[in-house]
DNA sequence: TATATATGCAACTTTTTGGTTTCACAAATA
DNA sequence: TATTTGTGAAACCAAAAAGTTGCATATATA
C-alpha cells in the first residue's frame, strides 16, 4: 500500500476533510456529518490520511480529534516549487519582452 | 470519468510525464524509453494529463509532441494557497512569541 | 451494573485504475 | 507502390481503492 501525499489528496472528499479540519480538530462523527457516506468511510479515509501523517490524532477520553499537520502541505509546496520557477520565468520574460516592445 | 488535476498528479509515472516534459516537448516515444513500460502504457498517461489540460499536443507530421501546460499548474499552488496562509500565520505566531521571550 | 455512545477494524462488494495485447490508420521512406 | 514508423483506441485483465455491513472494544452515563 503506497501512501504518499499526492494519493490522499487525489481524492476528493479527502480534500474536504483537510479543509474542514485545517482550523480546528474534529471528531470522526462530527466530519461525517458534513458527508453523506457513512461513518466508517469517513474513518477509512482519515485512516489514510493518518498514515501518510498528514493528519494527527488526539484521544480525549472516548473521543479522537483530528487535526491537520499542516507541515506536511509543504510536501506538495517543495514539489510545485519547480513548476513555480518555470512560471515566473516565463512571466519575466514576457516582461522583458513587453518593455523591449514598448521601447 | 472525472479528471481533475489531483488526480492527474496522483500517479508517480504521470508526475515523472509532467517533469520530463516541463522545459521542452517531447513525443510518446521518446517519453516511453524513460520508463520500463509500454509505449500504450505512457500514451494513456498522456490522454489523461490532456483530458484535464495538464498538457498540450502539437502535431508534427507523423510525431506528435507533447508539452506541458504550466498555467494549469498554478490550479495546485491557488489550492494551496489557503494552507500556506495557515502555516505562515503560524510561523508569525512563533516569532512573536520568541521575541515575547527574548524580552 | 446495564445501556448508550464513539470509535476502529475486518470481511466483502463494486468501481476505478494501470497495464498489456491487438489492431487500425496516417505519414514517412525504400 | 510496398513497407516501416509513430500513434491512438478498443478489449481485456489484475490489482487497488472506495464504499458498505457487521462486528468488537472502550468510555461515558442512567
């Protein structure tokens, strides 16, 4: 089983997940309900979203709260880092290319 | 069949298509050599990083060439985005407090 | 203590994905 | 013109993923 972080991104309610705990932790049960798919899908895929340490738990009693490990969104930062540079060099150059017109 | 972005960029072969092709276009063929696989392998790689305009087609006589489509890139860095103000936000509350406690 | 609640896990099913093989077709080339 | 080359597409297959159902377990609570 590859878990890496472009394959728990991939998928879409994943996404939301992330999204909804970006601010606040949250519990499996209170995730759910902003999905209509059960509650063992849902922990499924906060399972793999675990896995790959892009989420983290915290026991409070019988509850877990989920959280976001936001450091691990760097991950897919530092990778579109390259594609990045691409992009604003050819911005710059079009730049160049606008002021030599203009001159 | 949905094709969106994350997906596309799910698959390590698809993400080694994207760098391969990132600084200068390059043909189906060419492509496959880079990978233990089949060229039809690779061609199907290419038809879903095309279906969701994550590249490009130049035909060229017989040769088509592909390259990528950076702008489409930016599509992840503006997803990224929201996350990126989280942990800047957070950094700047760490430097806060280090400099409460320098003081 | 008995019951309700929060959760994870395993087994199973269905759908999706990635790959291969085979073929068709158009463009180059002998 | 006949053959080779570059390519996409369809049919098929195996493996993986995503979802469901049915547990088990631990912690609250009546």
């Amino acid at each position: 089983m590859r878990r890496d972080i472009f394959q728990a991104i991939a998928d879409p309610t994943r996404r939301a997940i992330i999204s909804l705990i970006a601010l606040q932790a949250m519990t499996p049960n209170a995730i759910a309900e902003n999905f209509n798919t059960t509650r063992q899908a849902i922990s499924k895929h906060l399972r793999i979203l675990t896995e790959c340490e892009l989420v983290r738990q915290e026991q409070q009693g019988r509850e877990i709260y989920y959280s976001l490990e936001i450091e691990k969104m760097k991950e897919i930062d530092q990778w579109l880092s390259q594609y990045r540079e691409i992009w604003q060099t050819r911005f710059n150059q079009l730049d160049e290319l606008l002021v030599t017109i203009k001159k």
